[in-house]
C-alpha cells in the first residue's frame, strides 16, 4: 500500500524544490566576514570612539579597536556576555581602551563634552556600521 501523503513528498522533493535549492547555491557575490571591519576603517578617524550596542562578546569591537587608532565602547544586556566579553578584552590588552557597560544603551552615562569634542561618533553593531560627524567637525 503506497502512503497517503506520496503527492506531498514527492512535491515537496521533487524537482521544484531542488531547482529552489540550486538557486539558493547561487553566489551573489560574497564577502568574507572582514568586510564589515573593513568599510568601518574606512570611516574612523584617530581618536573616533567605536560603540557596539549590543556587543555580546566583543569580538567585533576588539577587532575595531585593535585594527584602528580609536577606542570602544560596547554595551550588552546579557550578563554572560558580559563576562565573556570582560574576558575577551582582557586577554587582547585592551582594557584601557574598551569600555564595557552591562545593561542596555539607553543607560550609557553619556559625555556630551566627549560626544561633541571628538567630532565623531562611530557605531558598530554586527550588521552594520554608521558614523556620524558633528558640524563642529573638520571633515
């Protein structure tokens, strides 16, 4: 006796969804997960400050920091990222040059002497990089 459902299989394994998994084969150009680091260079200037909302072990902002002449703050809510990431940036020296806040961005202490002075604010998260110059800024 065949199964009940050998219409449902067969259609959902049958050609058409093996022409769907071929063009999901397809390339579109893909770039290597430097990319990201990569276009935020291009942007940062020495003494820029990185802040990756939502860090979780800080291996994005450590790479920043360590590539570029800038320093970072990450801001994470889970408390075993924060570990992780305190962790992260000990082991790569960087303590004096990352900042890491346990809770969410809306609690920052912010600078606004800091945030104005510097001309520049830089934010990273890992999908995306901004930055913003200040009209104050020279560039």
């Amino acid at each position: 006796m065949a199964p009940r459902n050998l219409d449902r299989l067969t259609r959902v394994y049958g050609p058409a969804t093996w022409d769907v998994y071929g063009r999901l084969d397809v390339s579109f150009d893909p770039r290597g997960p430097d990319w990201r680091h990569d276009l935020a260079a291009e942007h940062l200037r020495p003494g820029d400050v990185v802040l990756d909302a939502g860090c979780r072990d800080a291996e994005h902002l450590i790479r920043l920091v360590q590539r570029n002449d800038v320093t970072g703050v990450g801001v994470e809510p889970v408390e075993v990222h924060v570990e992780r990431a305190r962790a992260a940036i000990e082991a790569a020296g960087l303590s004096e040059r990352i900042t890491l806040h346990h809770g969410v961005i809306h609690d920052l202490p912010l600078d606004a002497e800091r945030s104005t002075s510097s001309g520049a604010e830089t934010c990273s998260s890992r999908s995306t990089t901004w930055t913003a110059r200040s009209a104050s800024s020279s560039g």
